[in-house]
C-alpha cells in the first residue's frame, strides 16, 4: 500500500508552527507496512489544495490529510476532499446532534459556521474525535482512500492510536502484508564517520538496512527490516544489532528512545550511587537532565550553579587565589569544583563544568567553545580538555553531553 501525507495550514508554510503531526504519522504508517512516498504541504488556499491532493491521488493508494477540520473560514479540508473525489458534502444529523450536546454540556453557544464541522463528502464516514470537536473522516471511492485528520497534537495522536491504526492493521495484522519495524542504537564519543567506517559493511546490506544519522553530540545508527510479522523483522534485526554492539563498544550506550541522561541515572540507581553537580558555562542544564528523569531523586541530591567567580569562592569555597592565579576557566577549578561539590553534596561523585559558551569572552588563549569538565570519585577526579563547536546552545548541550559520558565510563569501568 502506497501512501502520502498533505498538511495544511497557511502557518506551517510561514514556520510559526512546526509539522510534528506527520513525523509522528509517517513513522506509525511504517510500523505497519505502509509506505509515505511523498509529503506535500499547502496553505490555506483551495484550489491549491485541491490540486494537491488530485495529484497525490494519482499516485498513491491511501492520502493522508492533516488539519483544516475546524469550523472557520480558513478550514478547507472537507470542501478539498469533497472536490477532489466528485463527492460532495452532505450534513451528517448525527454529528449536529453531537456536536449541539457538545456545546450545550458546556455552557457555550452555537452557530452555523459550528455546524461545518458535520458536514462530510458523500459516501465518507466520519471517525471519533474523543478530545475535540472536529470528527476525522475517512473516505473510499474508486479504489482510493482519503483520511483526513484534526491538526492539534492533543487531538491528532489520539485518533491515530485509537482510531486509524486499528483501521489500517484490520484483522490480518498489518495493513499490506508486510511491517516495518526499526531499533535504533544510540552512540556517544565517536563521530559518525567512524561509525559509519566500522559499520560499512553493514549498511550495504538491504533488509535489514542500516542508516546512520547525526546528533547533537552523538550518532544514531537505525536499523530498519520488513518483514511478514513482527517476529520475523525483529528477527532480521536482532545479529545486525549485535554484531553492531560487538563492533563499536561501550560507545553504544543505549537504543531507541534511552536518553544519556537515563542510562547514567539507570547506572547510578543500580550501583547505589550519588552525583552531586556544579556548573558555571552551562548554567544548571546538567543538573536538569538529570533530574528530569523519573526516580532522579535517590540518585541526586546537590547541584549548584556557581556562574560567577564570588560564589565560586562563597559556595565552593575555591581560594580566591587559585581563581586569580589560573582563572575561572581552568583545569585546575574545574577539578575543584568537582571535589569540592562531591564534599558538600556527600555524594559519590562530583562534576564540575567551567568554560566559554560565547558568542563573547573568547580569547586566542581561551578560545569561544572552551570548556573544562571534572567529574570526581571513588578511584580519583579525571578531568578533560575540550573545545566544543557551534553557537552558544551547541557549546553547553555538548558540555553536559560529555560531562555525562564521562560519568557514565567511570560507572561501567
């Protein structure tokens, strides 16, 4: 089953809203056979969208519509498909009578432009909107089907869980015969084109293929196979990514929606230990990561955030000499800082991180992107020199990316 997803909305063309309905669409579709061969994007403007989606129907069996189901002027969904398809809109009684027990249950009033939303192409059939009042549709004629779906998140992924997907698997089990199914393998402290030059082999192969992708400071490797069963795509899928493990290492440091922060705080929870953080360049996002993980608590007691050099001196207790000799980006504070927050959060690790996220303060000697990192514990405080690119954001994410690698190393040996 070939297929293709049209979004409409004038505000996604201009950027004010970002198109996370059809990632989040394409990557349902795939798990279950479908294959996106084309994404389009209109805005509100009908005989575009009516265009749109004609071509999308001469090429592919199912299309996907997301947005423009409201009841304003600027909602063309149903009037598109309605065209497109030669059939035209009829007002559904059930939906009015829904709608008006809608309005009514909450005290607000109605009007014609409400009632738009009832209205549906002939021979269509409307699909429950739990969370909103804009009912998707779902529409076949002539061997083709048109789906149209609500543009709000909160609306939008309930009703691909709970009403489409049931709709595409059916009884069979999968809506072509076929699924797709991906693992993807996280990497941290090795670029991708070492990666790629370890995995080469590899990704030469087509089911199951193997495709790297670059992140912020770090490396995805997705693993992708279809197959007639779920079963049997995890089971193409199963020595690739252990053959892949096998090859890079300890640098693979979790699969698919693992975060760093969540397997360092795994790690430490396992182990019965603590962390206690100080940070100046980065300013507490250290101590966020962590913390935004569940259960982050028994792990994580101490974070300051010491960005100027007095409380550096006030909180730490950092002779003010040692700051004034070296200064505040240095090795010599980044280890004190770890030390010295290890102490006072009497925990089993501290990490320390001092340096220049810029764009200002740079220097030929302290270069923008200069950042010390520290983490002490049990066995001794190691600390790394690093100069990290890209624009302020880029310099401190790295900077607590690396911060966390290192104390994930020191908990796995």
């Amino acid at each position: 089953m070939t297929a293709e997803i049209i979004s409409f909305g004038t505000e996604l063309l201009l950027g004010q809203i970002v198109d996370t309905d059809a990632a989040y669409l394409a990557q349902k579709l795939s798990q279950c056979g479908v294959s996106v061969y084309n994404r389009a994007t209109v805005g509100d403007n009908l005989e575009r969208a009516i265009a749109a989606l004609t071509l999308a129907l001469s090429r592919s069996d199912i299309v996907f519509c997301i947005g423009g189901l409201g009841p304003t002027g600027d909602d063309l969904t149903r009037a598109t498909i309605a065209a497109a398809l030669d059939a035209p809109l009829v007002r559904d009684p059930a939906l009015v009578a829904h709608l008006t027990a809608w309005f009514e249950k909450r005290g607000y009033t109605t009007n014609d432009a409400i009632f738009l939303q009832a209205d549906v192409p002939t021979g269509g059939k409307p699909i429950p909107n739990a969370n909103g009042t804009a009912p998707g549709l779902w529409v076949e004629k002539d061997g083709k089907t048109v789906v149209a779906l609500p543009g709000p998140p909160n609306e939008f992924v309930p009703m691909v869980d709970t009403e489409l997907l049931p709709r595409l698997w059916g009884p069979g089990g999968q809506a072509s015969g076929s699924v797709i199914r991906s693992r993807t393998l996280r990497i941290v402290g090795m670029g991708e084109s070492v990666a790629e030059e370890k995995t080469a082999d590899l990704m030469a192969g087509a089911n199951p293929s193997v495709a790297p992708y670059a992140k912020p400071a770090e490396v995805h490797l997705r693993v992708t196979a279809k197959a007639a069963s779920a079963e049997d795509a995890e089971a193409l899928i199963a020595p690739v990514v252990s053959e892949i493990k096998a090859r890079l290492g300890s640098v693979v440091y979790g699969e698919d929606d693992q975060t760093l922060e969540e397997v360092v705080v795994r790690l430490l929870e396992a182990q019965g230990k603590t962390v206690a953080t100080a940070e100046s360049c980065t300013g507490g996002w250290l101590a966020q990561r962590i913390t935004a993980i569940s259960g982050s608590s028994s792990v994580f007691h101490t974070g300051v955030v010491t960005y100027a050099n007095e409380t550096k001196i006030g909180l730490l207790g950092i002779p003010r000499a040692l700051i004034g000799a070296v200064g505040a980006v240095s090795p010599e504070v980044a280890r004190a800082m770890a030390e010295r927050v290890r102490e006072l959060g009497q925990a089993d690790f501290g990490i320390g991180i001092t340096g220049i996220a810029g764009p200002g303060g740079g220097s030929d000697e302290k270069p923008v992107g200069l950042v010390y990192i520290a983490v002490a514990g049990p066995a001794g405080t190691e600390l790394t020199k690093n100069i990290f690119p890209g624009q302020r954001a880029d310099v401190r994410w790295r900077a607590t990316q690396t911060a966390l690698d290192m104390l994930r190393k020191q908990l796995i040996g």
